[in-house]
C-alpha cells in the first residue's frame, strides 16, 4: 500500500483552498441534500437523484486549523423539499458552483457531513450535527 503522509502545514494549505471555494462570491455557500448514489465525480451531473433540501453555511463557513476544516454554524433546511433518504451531499459557493461531493451519515456515523436523521420527510427540518474533512 502506498502512503503520503503530509506534514500539518501541507495539510492546512491542501484544506484552505477548499474552504475559500466554499466561501466565493458575496454570500454564505450552500448544502444541496440529495438521496441516491453520489455522481462519480464533482462534475457530473445529478441525474435520477432528488433534492431533499438546502442547508446554507455560514460566511465565512468555516475555519481550518492544524490541516482539518470545521464548519461554523449550518443554517437548517427548516422545510425539506422532497421526502427520502439523504445519502450525499453537493457543496456549492453561494453563486451555485459546485466545490464538491461529500458523504451524509446520521450522527456518529462517520460521512464527513452529518445529520440529526438521514429520513428527511417532505416539511419537516433538516439539522447538521457535524461538518469536518481532512488531509492525512
């Protein structure tokens, strides 16, 4: 198995640029929550997948330290769009282009964004419980 192991340094400047793609243009980015499997890549298309809702960071959304980045407060999806099971996620700055695709577990489940329930149900709230990625 091959291995790169960065220093913190390397990790903190591979993360930022990251969380200043997140935070372009002149408002707070934005979580799309889909169901279904994630797109192979961050350009591809969504397709079949629904939107259950948007979660919307805060500006800036984030701070990165020690190579790790940790979002600030999520503003909830106070009315979920469609209901289903979210599964990943599409982060977008707040002019809509797309940063990246990320995992959606519930709370302790270890996807790199976290849900209070990944049953997002049609009305009802959609709450982050945690936002946290890396570079080893």
């Amino acid at each position: 198995m091959a291995i790169l192991r960065l220093t913190v340094a390397l990790q903190t400047s591979c993360i930022t640029p990251i969380m200043t793609a997140i935070d372009a243009g002149a408002g707070a980015g934005l979580i799309d929550i889909y169901n279904g499997t994630i797109p192979a890549t961050a350009a591809t298309a969504v397709t079949t997948q629904t939107k259950l809702g948007t979660l919307t960071f805060s500006d800036p959304s984030g701070s990165v330290t020690s190579g790790v980045f940790t979002a600030s407060s999520i503003t909830q999806d106070s009315s979920a769009d469609a209901t289903g099971t979210a599964s990943w996620a599409r982060i977008k700055d707040s002019t809509g282009a797309t940063v990246g695709d990320i995992d959606i577990t519930s709370t302790g489940g270890g996807g790199l964004l976290q849900l209070n329930t990944v049953n997002i149900v049609a009305g009802g709230p959609i709450i982050v419980t945690a936002l946290t990625f890396s570079v080893a």
